[in-house]
C-alpha cells in the first residue's frame, strides 16, 4: 500500500547539516564519511525514506498499517508505534568504523528496547544501543558475542534524548546527551559486524523477543567512522535548545501549602512531638523520640534498629502521588527503605537503596507491571532533598529539586489498599535492613506535582 505524508521542511537538509560546522571543523553535509541522514522534514513515499547524506541511499520504513508523523526536535519526526521499525542499507557497514545517532522521545522506556541494532544477532556478531536489561536505570551501547557494553543513565521520558555510539580505533563509546558516558576497548571491528549481518535496524532488535521502540525518532545520522567527542556533542549542540527545558530550581520559591495542594499530610517535627500532620490530621505513629537540628528547624531521627514512621493510610488517597522529604542519612544498608507501602508483593511502592550499586531506587508494582527508577547514590552526613511522585502514567524521581529520572507507569495510589499490609517510613515491608537517618520535613499529596512544585518544595515549605 503506497503511504504519502507531504511535509514542509522549515531547513533544507543542505542547511541543517551546514550549522554543524564549527570553528573549522569539518562539514558534515559535504563528509563522505556520512552514509545516512534523516531529517523526516519530507514526503515519505512508497515507504522510503529520504537520505540527505551524500550517499542519497534510502531507508525502508516498515509500517504496514500506515504510519504517522510528529512534531521533532527539528521540524518533523517519525512516530514509531511499537510494531514499526527502519531498515538502513548495509553500505553503513563499508568503513573502518561507526557512527549512529539520533534524537529519541518515548512514553516508557522498557528492557532490551532499542534505537539501534546491527549484525547477527542469536549470540553472533551483534552491536546494538538499547535499554540495559542487566543493570537497571542505564542504556547500554553492547557488542553480544564480545560481551563488552558501555552504560549510561536512562534519561526522562517523554522528553527528547540524543544518544549515539561510535565504533572505530579499537574502542567502544557511548554517548548521551552529547557527552561521553563511557567508552572501552573491543576487538570486534565493522568488518566483522559486516561478515555476519542479516539486519541492520532502527527500533528493532535482531533478538526477536526484544520490545521495539515505541515513541519519536529524528535527526538520524549515520557514519561510516567513528565521530570523536567532539563531533558528536556538534551534533547534539545543533538542536540541544529545541529540547524540553529543566526548570531553574535557582529561581524558584518556597512552596506554600494551600488548598490547591492536595496534602494528605505534613510532618515538620518541629513540635518534637512525632509525626504531627500539621495540615489534613493524617497523624502517624512513630517508634521514635530522638530528634537533632533539621534541614528547617528540628528533624526525627531514626537510628536504624526497628525504628520506623508508621504512616496512616489516608495519604493514600486520589489517583496521584507525591513523596517529599529532607533526608541525612548516617547508615544506610543495601536495600533499606527511605518508605515502603503497599502488599510486599505485587501491589508495592518502595523508595530505597538499589543493592550492589548503592543508588537510590524507587519501584512502583501494580498488576498492570512493575517500574524501576534509579537515582544517585546518596552522600552520607549530607542533607538531601528527595521526592518521587507517580501519576499522570508516569512515576519520577527529583533530587535536590531536579528531575533524574522517570518511567512510564499506570499505577494509582488506591491500587495499594488491594491487600494492604503497612505504609512506613524508615522501614521495609519485607524483611530488609531499616535506614539510619534523620528526617525532615516530610510531606504527602494526592496528585502529582509538577516539576516546579518540586523545585519549590526543595527552597522550603510554608503554611
């Protein structure tokens, strides 16, 4: 079935790839290194995509269904639906090197999905950049017969992310956002790729169990080299400012509490006298009388032997969910929960320490599945501000204000009460280590906040 979509491009190829060029750098638009670059900004006809690289080879866009378009990072973007992929030609493979890139938004990220995937697959010669299902939170730039792998942090979704990896000169590199998240040495070179290739994919994996992409994709460049950090973080400056903005969190405010603010409840401890919810009654119970100087005021202290804030379940209310609190944590053992609620089971919120890699980890498990979230690792004797909220089918994680990561996720608050066992904080519903830290400033909402709110939430609280 023949697909038409007309597009006015605002740039035309020639341009685009012209403002690459810097400073004397090399241009791009005239490389002959460069074997593919798709700008989406034009007509796709007959399902095939038009190459604005000089080796003007098409790309095969497989859509059987039909496909859809999307604003971009740069004019227009492909829409991938979960079932559609691209097919490059393996001319991509005639260099002494590699490069792909492309600037990527997706509603969820999920295991093993990929941006790109190149060789044999079935534990042959395969090179690809997906989602890593062997360590959580991270993208993984991965040559399968060779097991070298080079890791990144998963970035937010449903915010345009430029990822892109290099193979050349001995090494393997990834890079994210323009900058370089790792590189290492390998032995398996383009040429072998090459000898052994039956796809060469954009959002499709060689391993047939493996999700493909589901979300935007633009700016697609292809290289038969390897770019050098520099080229690549040109690349990435090109459109970096069309990306979404982080909010300023230097700027912001200290939130106000009104009745706009849908909170459940409010623990400031400075009354020393427990967990007091100075604004919905939602009072806890806590194992604890020790207290110390806070973040603001006075703060709880729990000294990590079965101490815990035993939360009233009420702040489980509404379709959405906030988290906020200043934590100093003094010990904090793998796997120990800055809060855990829920069944223990499959209907389970926790916020804690991820074992082995020590950083912080929020699971969100619902029976529609379970979502991880990984942060830093939290300084110890530190003041931290740390807030999760989950709702619009997203659940995010903010430290000191700013957002580290999200993932998409459909699970409400209320799910929680299906075979409720306890909600605490401090402690674990399972039979882990309990955190030594002091707490302060502890708030709950019924919704989830905005990037804003957080940042404010981070400058203070007032009533």
């Amino acid at each position: 079935m023949k697909k038409t979509l007309v597009i006015v491009a605002a740039l035309s190829a020639v341009a685009l790839f012209s403002s690459c060029s810097k400073g004397g750098k090399s241009n791009l638009s005239s490389d002959s290194s460069v074997v593919g670059y798709f700008t989406f900004d034009e007509e796709i006809v007959d399902d095939e995509i038009s190459d604005h690289s000089k080796a003007k080879t098409n790309a095969t866009l497989d859509a059987l269904d039909g496909f859809q378009m999307t604003e971009g990072i740069s004019g227009k973007a492909l829409l991938l639906d979960g079932t559609q992929y691209i097919t490059l030609e393996d001319h991509i493979l005639s260099g002494d090197g590699l490069t792909m890139a492309a600037w990527v938004k997706v509603g969820a990220w999920k295991t093993w999905q990929r941006v790109f995937d190149l060789g044999g697959g079935d534990g042959t010669k395969d090179l690809f950049l997906a989602v890593d299902g062997r360590m959580a939170g991270t993208f993984c730039a991965y040559e399968q017969s060779s097991a070298v792998t080079c890791n990144g942090p998963l970035t937010p979704i449903k915010k345009w992310t430029h990822l892109a990896m290099t193979l050349g000169n001995g090494k393997l590199a990834l890079y994210v956002n323009g900058s370089l998240a790792e590189e290492k040495e390998i032995s398996v070179s383009v040429a072998d790729l090459a000898a052994g290739a039956t796809g060469i994919f954009v959002g499709r994996s060689n391993w047939v169990a493996d999700p493909l992409l589901e979300g935007a994709i633009d700016e697609i460049v292809v290289a038969k080299r390897a770019f050098s950090a520099e080229e690549i973080s040109e690349i990435y400056s090109k459109n970096a400012q069309a990306g979404a903005a982080a909010v300023d969190v230097s700027n912001a405010q200290p939130f106000v509490i009104d009745s706009n603010s849908n909170v459940t409840a409010y623990y400031s401890f400075d009354g020393q006298d427990g967990a007091k919810d100075l604004v919905a009654g939602n009072d806890s119970e806590v194992n604890s009388s020790e207290y110390t100087e806070g973040k603001f005021g006075k703060a709880l202290v729990l000294n990590g032997s079965e101490q815990f804030v035993n939360l009233n379940q009420s702040i489980l209310a509404g379709n959405g969910f906030t988290f906020s609190a200043w934590i100093k944590v003094n010990s904090m053992p793998d796997w120990s929960r800055v809060f855990d609620m829920g069944d223990a089971g499959g209907n389970d919120w926790w916020l804690g320490k991820e074992g082995g890699s020590g950083k912080l980890r929020l699971d969100v498990n619902n029976p529609s599945g379970n979502v991880s979230v990984i942060g830093p690792v939290i300084e110890d004797g530190v003041w931290t501000h740390v807030a999760v909220t989950v709702g619009d089918e997203v659940a995010s994680m903010f430290v000191n204000g700013k957002l580290v990561m999200n993932n998409g996720s459909k699970a409400i608050p209320t799910d929680l009460l299906n075979g409720f066992k306890g909600a605490y904080i401090g402690r674990s519903n399972w039979p882990d280590p309990y955190i030594n830290a002091a707490f302060d400033d502890v708030l709950f909402a019924s919704r989830a906040y905005t990037e804003a709110e957080i940042a404010s939430l981070y400058k203070g609280i007032s009533k």
